[in-house]
C-alpha cells in the first residue's frame, strides 16, 4: 500500500504548514513517509507544491503520480491535473479557484464559506483543508489533533481549540457528502515512535551531538535550516549562533572559535562558499579544524535560488588556492548525513583540516522516517592538548614535526605556552619563514603525510542489490534514495545493483571493497547525477581510471523522480 498526496498553491498559502502536519500525521500512526518540496524564490506568490509519498513498506523517493491533489489555486489544477492516477482525487475550493468543476474527481470542500459562516480567520481554512483530507481517507482525526497542539503550541488554548474545530468541520463534509469517495483502503498500522527528520535537521542534529558550541554564517538558501535548527537549541546547550554580515566574516568567526579551543561549524551554498574559498585556505596553512557544510542550488551566480543541483562537486574538491588536505562527504540521506557530520567534526579535529559535508536542497528539505538514530555508532574525541597534559609540556611547538603529520594543538592563553599561528608559511614554532627547505617540510607534513592516513579513513561506497550485476547504477549524494528504489523496481527483470558513494574525498580505495572488479566485470555501468556534465563520473575516471558506459544527467532544477528514472534506466540497459 502506498498514496502520494500533492499540495499545491501559491507561497503564502501555507503549504508547508499543510504539507508539514499532514507528513508528520502519517509518521505518528505509522506508515513510512518521504515528503519534498518545488517552490519558487519569492516570499509570496508564485507557484509551489508540497508532496507527502506514504506507505505501509520502506520508501525513499518522490513518484511521479499523485493519488489526492490538493488545490489552493487553480493554477494547481491546470499544472498537476495530468498527474493524477485513475482513481485520483483532487480536493479544492470553487471559491478560492474561482471556478466549480463538474468532472466526478473532484472534491469542492466551500472552506472559505464555512470559515466566514463560523467568523474565524481566515487562515484557518488551511485547519479545514487538512481535515477533509483525513476524512477522505477514512483517518483517525485525534492523532492530528495532537500534532496541530505540537504545531502551534505557542498560540493561546483558544487558537489550537479553533483549529481542531475547523479540523473537524472539513472531516465532517467530506463524511456528510463524499462518502462514496471515501474508498482508499489503508491497512492498520502500529504506532510506533518514529523519527520524521530532513538532511538540514539531520545535519544540524550531528552537529549538536558532535559538541559543536560555535556555528556563524549567513543565511542563503537552501543552508539556513541548519542555522534555525541549532538557534533553536542554543541555549539548552550552550551553543554560540552568530549571523554574520557575510561569508566572509562567517568564515572567519569560525575559524576563530576553533583556534580558542571549540568545535565550530559553518553553512552556506554555492555563492557563499564561493566568498569562503580564502578562509578554507587559511584553514588549510594554519591548520585549524573547521566543519563547513555546502547544500547546493543550481548556479552560476543566483542561478535557481530554491531549486536543486549536483552542480558543486567540483568546486568543492578544488576550490581555494594551493594544496592542503581536505574531507569531503556527500550524505545521501537525512541518515547519513547525521553520522557524517558526527565523522566530520572528528577527522577535522583529529587532522586539523576543513571538513566538508556536501549537500542539496534535495536532501535539504526532503523528509524520512526512520526508527532511531544508534548514538552507539558516534565517534567522540578530544584531540586538543588541555589541562596538565599542555601545563607540563615544556618546549610546545604548534607546527612541530611528525611522524604522521598531526602537530600537537593547544588552546591559546591556557597555559603558559605560546601558541604562535600564522597564515603565511612558518616555521615550527608557527613564526614566518622564505627559506625553501622548511617550506618543503611543510608541505610535507600538512600534506603528504596527512594524505594516506585520511584516506584510511574512508568507507567504501554501498553496494546494494544484486552481489555479482550485469548492470551497475553508480550515483553519489542525495541521488541516494530514488536511485536504490529505481533500481528495486527493475531488479525483478534485470541483472542489476547500485553502488552509492557518500565519502567523494580522499577516494575511498579499493583495500576494503574492491569495487572497480566490480564495476570492470559488468556489462553496463550508468552513473546518475543531478548536473550537466557528469562531475561524479569524471571525479571517478580521474582517481581510477575507470569510466562508466552511459550517463543520465538532470539539471532542471529539479530532482530525479522514481518513475522517469526507472524508466530512463530501463531504455538503457
């Protein structure tokens, strides 16, 4: 059993809200649920859409077909029409869409009119909507009475009292007079507790349990829900939250809170990392830990500021000047992005280095269910040299030479050694140096000695499906979810697996799992990436040799869908 319901209208209409309670309503009675949303930079008007895919079974994708359409605005009904299944439902207000519709598919619940008949505000029609819905599906309405307390809970008894009457009222319409619509069949569910999270959450999340006391940035979309999320917990947990006038100055404060001796994190996307690229560098030469987390949109420049991309693999692997090492991980769901966030405030602190957790609008702001997140599996160590440990050492240099390239890193005005750090090259003492022979130490150390123990550091890419395939689909990213379920749909026909990478850099190598025999005994390999000139196939062919037969690439903005998918999938092999 599964039902894709999509909510339609214009920014304003309080779609989110809508789509938002209504996910999290089929979360708490127990269904499997991934939602995501398409909407338009402007903070009202313009066309958008929230769509909740929920079922009895695991899921991890969008589809392209919808079950119930709700319509705030007839332009909703003229885009999305076309998507709806045979026996799909589109629900709506002739008064809001200024138009009645006859066809026996729709649904006119006179939400305005019950409203002004009950002298309520009027945003509360959106109470109503929900309601119906829930009728609709022959649903419980007390489990989204809660949720609606959740929701508003900073509103008066009286507002929330009002709301889950307006619930009600819709719920009771569509009874009174659909019942004969009233035909979705869904099966008993437990309701067990369960985790409805999207990848800013989960990134921010990770974050806090990783002991991050520290996060600047500048809100950009689509990375300002890290920012939100951790403000929101702040206090609780002792966390510094600056919004900085820019990136650069973001950047900067960051770098500033790790040299005094906290973990510290910084958020932005494409534009904004591009204003970071001289602080990641002063980051590599003073080797100072920093978690940056880069959630994509489509550019260049402004490009589709509330649209998705994998459009900056490449600059994030290369940008900045000259060499240092650095981390780059690519979570592919809200899951992942949890537990590689958690390993990347651990590899920056241990290595000294920045650490980037590379994501989209996609993973952003796409929500998953899952049952728990296993705090057994975090990683949690204190690198810095504190206390007695740095009171006792007599002759501290913060660059000194070793065996792994990790110099010893104290916390400046802690005791009574000098912490000397400075973004030209220096000496071990941290003072500047112009002589060849210790810069060529320096690189060395930062560099070429740190390199191979990262790269021991990284996990293989997942290979999921078929063990020995005639097909391979190797995608990286958020591309995570809709790739393994295309290729579920067509395992029943086909040869075929997938292989998913979530580590990008260093490359993870073959010592674990050699994936290139893998990948070099099949008959066909297609790498799936939501740009336009393949950057993950080309990451692959420069670091292994290896390139893949075919190429699917998307780069409308838009993120893949199951359906289309499998289908391109399918043409191909």
């Amino acid at each position: 059993m599964e039902y894709t319901i999509r909510i339609g209208g214009q920014a304003g209409q309080g779609l989110v809200t809508v789509g938002s309670c209504l996910a999290k309503y089929f979360s708490k009675i127990g269904f499997q649920v991934f939602s995501h949303q398409d909407y338009m930079s402007r903070i009202r008007g313009g066309h958008n859409f929230y769509q909740i895919r929920f079922a009895d079974h695991p899921i991890s994708s969008s589809r392209d077909r919808v079950d119930i359409l709700v319509a705030f605005d007839r332009e909703t009904i003229d885009r999305h029409r076309q998507s709806l299944t045979e026996s799909g439902i589109v629900v709506y207000d002739s008064d809001e869409c200024k138009k009645e519709y006859s066809d026996q598919e729709f649904l006119n619940i006179p939400a305005i009119a019950i409203i002004e008949e009950m002298g309520v505000h009027r945003v509360m029609a959106n109470s109503l909507i929900m309601g119906a819905v829930l009728g609709l599906m022959g649903l419980d309405l007390e489990p989204f009475n809660e949720i609606i307390g959740d929701f508003i809970h900073k509103k008066t008894d009286e507002v929330i009292k009002t709301n889950t009457q307006m619930a009600q009222k819709g719920f009771d319409h569509v009874v009174e007079n659909f019942s004969d619509k009233c035909s979705f069949e869904l099966p008993e569910t437990q309701k067990t507790k369960q985790l409805l999270i999207n990848g800013n959450l989960a990134i921010g999340l990770g974050a806090l349990v990783s002991g991050c006391k520290f996060y600047a940035a500048y809100p950009m979309t689509p990375s300002t829900g890290i920012m939100n999320y951790l403000a929101s917990k702040a206090e609780k947990h002792r966390i510094v939250i600056e919004q900085a006038e820019d990136e650069i100055s973001a950047i900067n404060m960051t770098l500033g809170a790790s040299f005094g001796g906290v973990r510290a994190m910084t958020g932005t996307s494409g534009g904004g990392f591009a204003l970071m690229t001289e602080g990641l560098s002063l980051a590599g030469i003073t080797e100072t830990p920093v978690v940056i987390a880069e959630v994509q949109r489509p550019g260049p420049a402004t490009g589709l500021p509330t649209r998705t991309e994998q459009g900056d693999l490449n600059f994030v692997l290369y940008g900045g000047h000259g060499e240092f090492p650095r981390v780059v991980f690519t979570p592919g769901t809200p899951e992942q992005a949890f537990y590689l966030t958690n390993k990347a405030f651990h590899l920056a602190e241990k290595y000294q280095i920045p650490v980037i957790i590379q994501s989209d609008q996609y993973l952003a702001d796409s929500e998953w269910t899952f049952n728990k997140f296993d705090t057994e599996r975090l990683l949690w160590e204190d690198f810095r040299l504190r206390g007695d440990e740095l009171e006792k050492t007599d002759d501290y240099q913060r660059y000194a030479f070793t065996d792994s390239g990790i110099s010893p890193l104290a916390i400046p005005g802690s005791s009574k050694n000098l912490v000397v750090v400075d973004s030209d090259e220096h000496d071990e003492d941290g003072h500047i140096i112009e002589d060849a022979e210790t810069r060529n130490k320096m690189v060395h150390k930062r560099y070429l000695l740190k390199y191979p123990h990262l790269q021991k550091e990284i996990s293989p890419p997942a290979l999921y499906g078929d063990q020995n395939p005639e097909n391979i689909l190797v995608c990286f990213g958020s591309c995570f979810g809709v790739v393994k379920e295309a290729m579920e749909k067509l395992a029943g026909d086909h040869s075929l697996a997938m292989l998913h990478f979530s580590e990008v850099y260093p490359f993870p190598s073959t010592d674990e799992f050699d994936y290139l025999e893998l990948l070099s005994a099949a008959r066909q390999t297609i790498c799936i990436e939501n740009n336009a000139t393949g950057q993950f196939a080309r990451l692959l062919r420069a670091e292994t040799g290896f390139n893949c037969h075919a190429a699917i690439n998307k780069y409308d903005g838009r993120p893949f869908t199951m359906d289309s998918l499998a289908g391109e999938i399918n043409e191909h092999i």
